[in-house]
C-alpha cells in the first residue's frame, strides 16, 4: 500500500488529508508538546483518536492495538503513515468530517 500525499501544499497554506490530521493529534496528544497542553486538551484529542481507531476496528482494521501502540510512542515513519491511512480509509469519511467539527 502506498501512502497519499498527509500535506499538500495550496494558496493559502496546506490541505491536509484524514492521515495527517491524526497524526498532527496524536504529535499534540503523545509528542513533546503534550507537557504545554492543558488536561481538557490532552482528553478532548485522545478520544478523537480513540473514536478513529474505534471506527476503523469497527470496520475491519485490525491493528488497532499496533497503531494505538505507535502512536502513544509517538513514533514516525513509513509504516506508521501507511497504518494511519489505512485506520482512517477503514473508519470512513463520516468519522473523520466528526473528528474535524469537534476540533473546532
């Protein structure tokens, strides 16, 4: 499986893809920035990134607990984008739309 393009540069910035926006949480969530962020923000992004997963095991994914893992390790690289992709194609687009309101 290749991996989409997470930040594709256009005239105002970037547009990002599902992938990427999950990466970006878990980066906030799990990543060296976490001891800046405030408890409510910490909560509010790991049940983001538990309702991806949740939805992805729901429809099929099945390294959940693999990518749960990497990401908590905050972990990059191929094999994690690949993971993340496929977590959020298998979630589908309705999960992701929620994801991006509630981080409004």
């Amino acid at each position: 499986m290749s991996t989409q393009p997470m930040f594709t540069p256009n005239d105002d910035g970037y547009d990002i893809s599902p992938a990427g926006v999950i990466l970006m949480i878990a980066g906030m969530t799990y990543g060296k920035d976490r001891a800046g962020m405030s408890r409510a923000s910490i909560q509010k992004f790991t049940l983001l990134i538990d309702d991806v997963l949740s939805a992805a095991r729901a429809n099929g994914y099945k390294q959940e607990d693999i990518l749960r893992t990497l990401l908590a390790w905050d972990t990059s690289g191929p094999r994690m984008m690949q993971m993340v992709q496929a977590a959020c194609d298998a979630a589908g687009d309705a999960i992701m739309d929620t994801v991006i309101e509630r981080m409004k």
